[in-house]
C-alpha cells in the first residue's frame, strides 16, 4: 500500500470519515499499526513519558524524535507520519524552528511536524508550510506548557477561555496547518472549534465531535493500568497479558520444562 499523504486524510474529513491517529515510538509496533490500517502515526514527544520514564516532555530532544521516528518509518509504510517538534525545538527562533523542521523529514523521515501553541506560533507555521513542510497543531492541554498551566488539566472553560482556543486555532489554520488536535477541552468547544474550520481537527479528551481521534498507543493498550484519564479507553489489558507471559516464561524456565526437545537442536 502507498503511504497516506495530507490529501488523503483532508478527502477523508470531507467525506465525514474519521481519522484515526495513535502514537508510536517503535519498529515492532509501527508494523501492527500497519496492519490495523491507521490512517496517520504521531511520533510524539510523550515518547519522553512512554519509553524514558520522565515526568514531563519538557527533556525530549530533536534527536530522540528522529531516532523513534526512524524505526517508525522502517515498519510502517502505510500510515502518515507526523513528528512532534519537541520543547524548546522551535521556541527560541524562527530559524532554529525551520531547521528542526527540515532535520525531521530529512532524517527522521516524517511528512509532516506538529507544534503545540496558538497565535504566538502562527508565524513559523506560515513560514514551515510556505517551504513545503505540513505542520499540524495543538491546543487545548499543551504538555511542554505543563508548568505554566500548574498541572494537566482541561483547558478552554469558560466563555474568555473558550474564545481565546478559537482564536487561535483559526490563526493556525490561516498560517497553513492541514489538521489540528485539540487536547483536553470540553465537548461544547471542541465542536465550535471543528465547526468553524476547514480543516480535520484530532481529538484526545475533546469527545465524540471532532474529526479524528488520537491515543498514545501504550495507553490504549492498557500497557500501563495505573494510568487512567477520564478520556482514556483501553482497548487492551497488554499489562496483564505481557506479566502473565513473562511469568510462565520464569516458571518454565525455574522447572526446567522450557526449552523442551522441539526447541532444541540435535
Ligand atoms: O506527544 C503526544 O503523544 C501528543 C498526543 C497526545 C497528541 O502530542
Ligand atoms: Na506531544
């Protein structure tokens, strides 16, 4: 199968089809992705929490996103790749903020880059998609905004709030982005905000309104059980299944049934 490009997903938004989204950090599982026909795949700076064990985004570097992104391309070649563009990577200056964008597709091999922010990234994404580089947004619970917002915690309550969040995101689709994930906003906003764009937004907590959904895929395979947000679903109990396994793999092992002959070489 050819990959999936921006064009395929906006002809999906048009024809009312939702899009689906998840995360993924890794080979093995961009492969399975692959084969559950996801549209689009997120190599998302939450890589930070899901494969280093940190407490916020706040740490990932550009080079940890193009090494996961990588191995993502390698196994899937179906779905469309987006890379976050991780903390600090495009804050500091527009230049710094093209070239990040540019070592993301040339190295990392991505077809597209997300930033999280409104108005005040505005310009770099007229100027990323003005250069050919598809940028997606995010508003709404912005995690490498974390200590700014005390915690995370939904976003966009309130008439003033509300209004701000749609401000912004028609800033973004002016500047150019091709899609847009709202995270952790009421339902009543998340649709405004879908209602008053042309382009697919992707929702994480925003409820049943927008044009796409995205999880991040440990979650939504119950990797991990102690991590529950109201918005998540999972779809799996991988923990239990993954502990299990490894615990009959020790007692095999323990009792001396595994290998048996049948795994074992004359
Ligand atoms: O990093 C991430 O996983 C994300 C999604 C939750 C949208 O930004
Ligand atoms: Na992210």
């Amino acid at each position: 199968a050819r990959r999936t490009t921006t064009r395929d997903l906006h002809e999906l938004y048009e024809a009312g089809i939702p899009i689906t989204m998840v995360t993924c950090y890794d080979y093995t599982f961009a492969r399975l992705v692959e084969k559950a026909e996801i549209d689009t795949i997120l190599i998302g700076d939450s890589l930070g929490n899901v494969m280093q064990g940190q407490d916020t985004t706040l740490p990932v570097t550009v080079e940890d996103i193009i090494y996961h992104c990588r191995a993502v391309v390698r196994g899937n070649h179906s779905a469309l790749i987006v890379a976050d563009m991780p903390f600090m990577s495009y804050q500091a200056s527009f230049e710094e903020g093209m070239r990040n964008a540019g070592r993301l597709l040339k190295e990392g091999g991505a077809q597209a880059v997300k930033v999280e922010g409104g108005r005040a990234v505005a310009p770099l994404v007229e100027q990323m998609s003005a250069h050919g580089i598809p940028v997606v947004g995010h508003l709404g619970l912005t995690p490498q905004s974390v200590h700014k917002l005390g915690g995370y915690r939904v976003q966009g309550r309130g008439e003033a709030a509300g209004q701000e969040l749609l401000a912004d995101a028609k800033a973004l689709e002016e500047a150019g982005a091709f899609m847009l994930v709202l995270e952790m906003v009421p339902t009543e906003l998340a649709q405004k905000v879908t209602e008053s764009l042309s382009i697919p937004t992707i929702g994480i907590g925003a409820g049943n309104v927008t044009s796409g959904q995205v999880l991040v895929l440990q979650d939504l395979l119950g990797m991990n059980q102690s991590f529950t947000p109201k918005f998540l679903k999972r779809f799996a109990n991988l923990e239990e299944t993954v502990t299990e396994a490894l615990g009959a793999y020790r007692d095999e092992v323990r009792e001396r049934s595994y290998p048996g002959d049948e795994h074992s070489f004359d």
